[in-house]
C-alpha cells in the first residue's frame, strides 16, 4: 500500500468551499422541499380532485424514479423550455423538488396522527383558525414527524452528493476536481466520505439536541 | 448527428438486465450478511452490538456515491491487484444492502414481543429454535412492507453504478442522449422505466402495510 494524503493539504480551500456548497444545497432544499410538503399536504385532501390526482401524481414519479435522472432532467431538458439554470441552481431546483416528494408524505402522516377529537377541543376553547393550526395541529404533529424528518435532512445531505454530476462545485465535485489535479484517487474520496461522515454525525447531534429543547412538554400516553 | 429512434429505448430496456444483476448480486450477498447484522445489533453480546452499530453509522453516514468511489479506487489498494468495476460496485453495494437491510430486520425482530421469545424458551426450544419457529416468522411479516421499500431504494440506487461506467439502465440514457442529443425524451425513457419497476413495490409495500395494520 502507497498512501499519500499530505498532498491533500494544499487544497484546504478547496474543501472548505466543497462544503460551504454541500451544506447550503442542503439547507436550500430542506427549506423549499419543507414547504412544498406542507403545502402538498394540506392540500393533498383537498376537495378537487383534479388537485389530488396532480400532488399524487408529484409524490409518486419523483419517489419512484432515481434522483440522479430527475437532475439530469432538470439540467439538460430545462433549457429546452428556454430556462437555462447554472449547475448549482438547477441541483437546488432538483433535490428541492425530491425533498417536497418526500415531505409531502412524512407531513401527511403527521396530520393524519392528530385526532380529530383534539382539533374540535382547540375549537371549543375559543381558539382562532390559525391559532388551532398552529399550536393544536402544526406542533404536535411535528413532534410526531421529527424523527423521520430528521433522517430526511440526513438524506437529502448525502444525496446532494449527486449535484456533482452536473458540476455544481460542492464537495464531491471538489473531489473530483482535487483528484484531477493530484491523482490521489483513493485518498481524496477516503477524506471526503470521512468529512460527509463528521457533517452527517454533527448534524445528528444537533437534531437530537433541538428535539429535547424545542419538544420537551411531557406526553400522556 | 442521429434522432432518438424506438432502438434506442430497446437498448435501454436491455440495459437493465444489468441494473437487474446488480440488484440481484446486492440482495443475494447483502441479504444473508443483513441478517447476520440485525441478529448482531439484538444479541446480548456488547461486543458484536457495537461493531454493528460502528458498521450501520459509518454506511448511514457516507454518501452511497463515496462509498461507489471508495470501494472503485480502495480495492486496487486494498488487494494490490486491478478489479473489474462489477466488483467493486457490487462490493459497496452489497455494504449498503446489508447495512440498511439489517437496520430493517432488526426493527422487525425487535417489534415481536419479548413474551413470544420467553414462551418459546418455556416450551422447551433452544434459542436457535426459538428465533427460527417463533420470533423469525412475525419478524418477517412486519419487517416486509419496509424491505420492499428498500428494494425501490435499492433499484434507484443502482443507477449511482453509472458514474463508474457501468452501463446499466441510467448509464444507457446518458450514452443515447449524448449520441442523439435528444436528452428530453432519453432521459424521460429512462425515467419511465425506472418507474414502472418501482411504482408496482411501492404499492405493493403499501398494501402490505395496510394489512399488517388490520392484523395488529
């Protein structure tokens, strides 16, 4: 075995720039995909059908179709329709568009874990309409989904690894870019999957330490 | 320069004998060692316990396209000798397999009541006999809807095998679009198949769900 990682050093800025991008593509799509999740769900039993049939529709070609072929699509077809987004954009739009697939369900399944009887009780106290959605329905039914929203974080941070393949500049394109130049193949993605490792494990701590401050009233079971 | 003609999505179509083959190659290595780890991760040993966990952390952890990399320019280094890409793709993919496989299965056995194993040992049957007869078969039943979903997962997944070249399903969409320039309806060709391999699991799962509902 010959391993050289002390060539690695020379492109710290390199890296830090690699991850800068991977965890704003992240944030970008947790925050968009989160709020087509919400709207998709709300209005997932709405009483069109047309509208319906459209979300369904959404949910199901994007969860069964790979994400590497939606972002192909959205790099190479959109321009096609006169929309020519950069790599990094066009990445955005595309796991923007994944993540709300999946929120959209993670959402469903919390509104569906709220009982009707306790939406009626929030109305007889007295309760506006907003003030009922947001503390007796958006709450708690977070609390339920937080578990399965966090691990979608998680996802949509290793997948953003994806958005190298149209040459978005985030850390697994960085790697490619180190590796050109140092042909140290095997030490560039032995750091780089380390340093997604690290980001994934912070980000896992983080998450467990918002759920104790953010849900901390106690539950009846 | 040439338009996207109907050979064009039959050679797709056969492309995906190999995205078939990887699937294949994943669930038959990565099934057996999947078990081996749910069985670790709910055996009272500290020990393997926690290799297993190490094991589940670092491949939750790792971007499955790392993992690709890794393996693609790590077996080289590891063994000295130049592998075929087959292998090393179906090296990761079989870590993975068997990681989340394991996760699922381990939930499985882990959702039997504890009752169902302290009855079995009252019985009179070994550990072994216990899993086997009495844990192992409702394990199964819970644990099913959740392995058809990493199925999908799987199936989407193998199209990461591109980026090493092997022309599997996704592979095959971008070497027809880039020879008739038509990515539109190559990729949509590829989108197509993939869904309609994976949209019948996803229901099929659902419908499992469902009935796993009533039974409980």
């Amino acid at each position: 075995m010959n391993l050289n990682f002390n060539q690695l050093w020379r492109y710290q800025d390199d890296f830090l720039h690699g991850i800068q991008t991977t965890l704003l593509l992240t944030l970008i799509a947790t925050v968009a995909g989160m709020l087509i999740g919400l709207a998709g769900a709300l209005l997932s039993d709405s009483r069109q059908p047309a509208v319906r049939l459209a979300i369904r529709s959404y949910v199901e070609v994007i969860r069964n179709t790979p994400a590497l072929i939606q972002i192909f699509l959205i790099f190479f077809v959109l321009p096609y329709a006169g929309l020519r987004l950069p790599p990094f954009q066009a990445a955005s739009v595309a796991l923007s568009l994944y993540m709300g697939a999946y929120t959209v369900e993670i959402f469903r399944s919390g509104l569906a874990s709220i009982p009707k009887s306790q939406i009626e009780a929030g109305q007889c106290l007295g309760l506006t309409r907003f003030q009922v959605f947001r503390y007796v329905i958006l709450l708690p039914a977070l609390r339920n989904i937080y578990p399965s929203l966090a691990s979608q974080i998680i996802l949509i941070l290793l997948g953003s690894s994806l958005a190298s393949q149209v040459s978005a500049d985030e850390l697994f394109h960085t790697a490619a870019f180190v590796e050109s130049r140092t042909y140290r193949s095997f030490e560039v993605y032995a750091v780089v999957c380390a340093i997604y490792f690290i980001m994934v494990l912070s980000l896992r701590l983080i998450f467990a330490g918002v759920e104790r401050i953010a849900f901390r009233w106690p539950t009846r079971r | 320069m040439r338009g996207f003609t109907f050979s064009d999505f039959l050679t797709m179509l056969w492309a995906v004998q190999w995205t078939a083959t990887l699937v294949l190659i994943a669930l038959a290595l990565g099934g057996p060692l999947g078990l081996a780890m749910a069985m670790m991760r709910s055996s009272r040993n500290v020990v393997l316990n926690v290799i297993a966990l190490v094991i589940l952390q670092i491949v939750q952890g790792v971007p499955l396209l790392g993992m690709l990399m890794f393996f693609y320019f790590g077996m080289p280094v590891f063994l000295g000798i130049q592998v075929p890409a087959l292998v090393s793709v179906s090296v990761a993919f079989t870590i993975f397999t068997a990681a989340f496989l394991g996760e699922i299965w381990r939930g499985g056995i882990q959702a039997v009541h504890v009752n169902q194993s302290e009855a079995a040992a009252c019985l009179g049957l070994t550990r072994w006999q216990g899993f086997r007869h009495v844990i192992a078969p409702q394990a199964f039943k819970i644990a099913l809807p959740s392995t058809v979903n990493f199925l999908v997962q799987l199936i989407k997944n193998t199209s990461l095998a591109s980026i090493v070249g092997l022309v599997e399903l996704a592979r095959a969409g971008q070497l027809a679009s880039a020879a008739t320039f038509a990515p539109l309806t190559a990729y949509a060709c590829v989108a197509a198949i993939y869904f309609a391999i994976c949209f019948p699991l996803t229901q099929w799962s659902r419908s499992l769900e469902k009935k796993l509902h009533v039974v409980r």
